[in-house]
C-alpha cells in the first residue's frame, strides 16, 4: 500500500516541477520495481497486475501535478492581462 502511494507522490512531484517529457519519468519506477520482483521472486499474474495498478497510480498522480501547474500558471497570465 505505501508503494502506490509512493509511486502517486513522485508521480505529482514530476507532473508539477519537471519539464514536458521528464514528467514521464516516474512510470518507470512501477515497472522497475516489477521486474526486479519478478527476478528475484516470480514472474506471475498478480504481478502483472500490481505492476500495472502501480503504473495507473503514477500516471494519475502525473496528470494531477500537471493539472495543478497549469491552475497556477493561468491565474498569474490572467491577473497579468487584467491589469
């Protein structure tokens, strides 16, 4: 559970500060972290399945960082035009 969360943070953390295609980076941490589980342990269905619930909740928390940059960039071109 602490790793979705996790993966969500840095998927925010990413969609907010990085530039436009760094801002996908963090979606390979879900996967990395999968295939190094696979690896060690076993490649099965309910990996496949976390690994994509991981990858969902980064590209989540990624559109969620890009969606409160673009709030807090419009309203200071707006204030900027209005006055």
């Amino acid at each position: 559970m602490i790793g979705f969360v996790l993966f969500a943070l840095c998927g925010f953390v990413f969609g907010y500060a990085a530039p436009k295609a760094w801002a996908l980076l963090p979606v390979l941490l879900p996967i990395t972290v999968g295939i190094y589980t696979g690896l060690m342990d076993t490649f099965d269905g309910t990996l496949f399945v976390l690994i994509a619930v991981g990858v969902g909740v980064t590209v989540l928390g990624i559109v969620a960082g890009r969606m409160l940059l673009w709030s807090t960039e419009g309203r200071g071109e707006s204030r900027g035009s209005t006055a």
